[in-house]
C-alpha cells in the first residue's frame, strides 16, 4: 500500500519530536535548592543561580547568604543554599560595628567579630535570640580609673560608660551639681585620672533684728529740758531664706535668696518739753523774820566803840545764819508708808540722802535744775542734802506742775497712773 503524503509527514515529524525531547533533556542541569533548611530538587535550563532561582518563586532578602552566588552558573548536580542572616549593631565603648550574622544569638554575633567579652557589661544578655528586623548590642568594657578629690585620691576598676557612670558607680555620694575635670558625659578611657569637686547648694533660714527708729515730738505741757517716752521702741525681725555653694566642704559663695518680714519695728516716740520753767518762788517770810531777829541781836550784842567792825561781824554772822536757817527750814511732815515713799523705794532704793553721780540727787531723784526751780534752794543746794520732809515738800510742787508725769517710770509700775 503506498503511503500518502501527510502520513509521511507525520511520521517525519514524530521522530523529529522524539529526537528533539532527547536533546532538549540532555542539555538540562538537575540542581538541588536548600532555602532556609528546606530541600528541593528541580531539572532547569536557567543558566543562573538567580535565574533558577526565580524560576521557583523563590524571593532572595538583601540579608540573605547564597551559596554559590546569585550570578553563579549551574551546571548539573549544582547545590544551591540560601541561608537568613540577621543585622546587628554591635557598639563597644559607644564604638558601633555592623554585620550580618548566620548565628541566632548575641553570643553568636560576637564570636563572629571576635570580641572576648570578659568582665564586660552586655545588653542584652548573651543568650538573647536575634530578631529578624536587626538588634542592637551594647557592650561596656571594664577600665581602670583614679579619681583625685576631697578624700584624697583612689584608683577603680569599674565597669562603665562614662565618667559620669564610673562616678557615682565608685565615688556613692555624687549628686548632679558635682564637676569633673573632663566632661561627666564624655566615653571614659581606660587608664584615666580625673579631678572631682562636690559642689552642693545649701539652703538655710536666719532671723535677723530690724533696730526701731527714735523719734521726737515737742509738748507743751512738759518743762523744758525733760523728756517724756511716749511710745516704747521695739525691734522688729525679719527672715532671709539664704542659699550657700559649699565646694568640697567650704562654703565659697553666699546669696540671699527671699527675705521677709516677720515682725515690723515700732519707733521709739520721746515727748520734748516746751514749757518754759516758772521763776524761783521768793524766799518764805519765816526765813525774813529769822533774818531780822538774827541782825538785831548782832546789834545788842555790838560794841559802841567798834560799830563798824561789829557791822561787818553781824553781816557775816546773818548770811551764816540764813544758810543755816535753809538747811533746817521746817517742812510740812509726811508719814511714812506714804505714797512718796513707795515712789522713792522705786526711784532710789528708799536712800533719801543718795547722790547717784548722773545728775539726780535724793530718794526722789531732783536734777538740780528742777530742784532750785520749785524752791529747793531754801533747804539745800541740793536734794540730797535736805530732809525726807523738804524733799517731799519739793516734790508737791513738782508734782502740782508737771504731774506724775516727772516720774514716768516708776508712777507707771507702781500705778500711780
């Protein structure tokens, strides 16, 4: 039977297929992919690892290790490995250091940069596990520190960052005010000497007195040359709130801070007398009686023949007499227990004959001035020297004039007025 021409054909064409599959699986490469520990194998014409790779659907991070390379060719029997590495930051002393790492722990990370951590600080722990989107690894390596200060001077070892941390870690009582002679904040060298001074504020509260003022006023019912106190002085005080910088124990600066009053001063108020003093009161007519009794008997007594010599005798002998009359010129008699002498025990301790050497003279206490001017004179020249009675009778008139008032203090504490 004679073949037509499309069955022909066809045979032609199958053994040109069957021939070609041949071909086509002979130029193919068997590879064996291991992505992140799973295992597959796959015939590929990709001439790549990239390729053969994309061609599974496999993504390939940045991070990742592959083994051989993305650019690599493959050839039969290709063994292609992809494994996830991690990005961590490792930072010693505050020195940062980045990698990627196939380990899963900080342990890891750090033998891969072949660092030997002893007595180091490490954060976090060693056996942390890694995180996929990268870890930060801290590392505080020990030093060796000598610090010079108010104790004198010592030398640590301390693990620590900063001078600031190796201070208050080796040092215990540094507060934030302290200084260093390098930047508390600045990375701390191994073998350093640093200079420290503790710097403290201090805060403290002290009363201080505020001195009343003296003032005057003139009155015209006190005599002149006597003073009344009218208003009593008295201190006020006032409070400061003052804050003090001690350096290694020594206060170098002081500063007041607030201050307030606490207690406001009264001013001392003192009356001025301006009344004029009344004129001397003429001399009683007892004395002027004794006078002319003591004249006359001069005269009997007199000689004719020495007239003017017993004259002049009698002259001296009457001014004698009358001096002696004004000491013992009799006074009104006051009992005792009376009211003046309760004033004199307060004024002079009851010694009526005291001469108290600041000008006040007498159990009540004349200055000479006041004494004269309400008829003193007639007894003594000075209070001391009369009687308790002449005093007492002086001290009437005083009293009628000036009122109680002449003795201030004591009328008051004994509540005369």
């Amino acid at each position: 039977m004679k073949k037509t021409p499309w069955i022909i054909a066809a045979a032609t064409a199958c053994v040109i297929g069957v021939g070609g599959g041949g071909t086509a699986y002979a130029m193919s490469n068997e590879v064996t992919v291991d992505a992140y520990g799973e295992q597959s194998s796959v015939r590929t014409f990709s001439p790549t690892v990239a390729e053969v790779l994309a061609d599974q659907g496999i993504e390939v991070k940045d991070t990742d290790l592959v083994v051989p390379g993305l650019d690599e060719q493959v050839t039969d029997g290709t063994e292609i490995q992809i494994i996830e590495r991690r990005p961590v930051t490792v930072s010693v002393d505050g020195e940062p250091q980045e990698l990627l790492t196939t380990g899963s722990t900080v342990a890891d990370a750090l033998a891969e940069v072949d660092y030997a951590a002893e007595g180091a600080r490490i954060t976090p722990e060693p056996a942390t596990e890694l995180e996929a989107g990268g870890t930060d690894v801290d590392v505080v390596t020990r030093k060796t520190v000598t610090f010079v200060g108010q104790y004198g001077e010592d030398t640590f070892e301390v693990t620590a960052l900063t001078v600031d941390e190796a201070m208050r870690a080796v040092l215990g009582d540094i507060e934030d005010t302290d200084t260093a002679s390098v930047d508390r904040d600045s990375v701390l060298t191994d073998g350093a000497t640093i200079t420290v001074q503790r710097v403290r504020e201090v805060a403290r509260t002290e009363t201080e007195k505020i001195p009343f003022e003296k003032k005057t006023e003139k009155d015209d019912s006190l005599y002149e040359g006597t003073t009344k106190v009218k208003t009593p002085g008295k201190d006020g005080s006032r409070e400061k709130v003052v804050s003090e910088t001690v350096v290694d124990g020594k206060v170098t600066e002081t500063e007041v801070v607030s201050e307030k009053v606490v207690t406001e001063p009264v001013a001392q108020v003192t009356l001025e007398g301006t009344k004029a003093k009344p004129e001397p009161k003429p001399e009683p007519k007892q004395e002027k009686k004794a006078e002319k009794k003591a004249d006359k008997k001069a005269e009997k007594k007199a000689e004719p023949a020495a007239e003017k010599k017993s004259e002049k005798k009698s002259s001296r002998s009457s001014e004698s007499s009358r001096s002696s009359e004004r000491s013992s010129a009799p006074a009104p008699s006051t009992s005792n227990g009376s009211v003046w002498d309760r004033l004199a025990q307060c004024e002079s301790g009851g010694n009526w004959s005291i001469n108290s050497g600041n000008g006040y003279y007498g159990g009540l206490q004349f200055s000479k001035s006041t004494w004269l001017a309400y008829g003193g004179g007639q007894y003594a020249p000075t209070a001391n020297q009369a009687t308790r009675d002449q005093q007492i009778a002086i001290a009437k008139k005083t009293q009628a004039s000036q009122g109680w008032g002449a003795w201030p203090a004591c009328t008051k504490k004994l509540g005369i007025r």
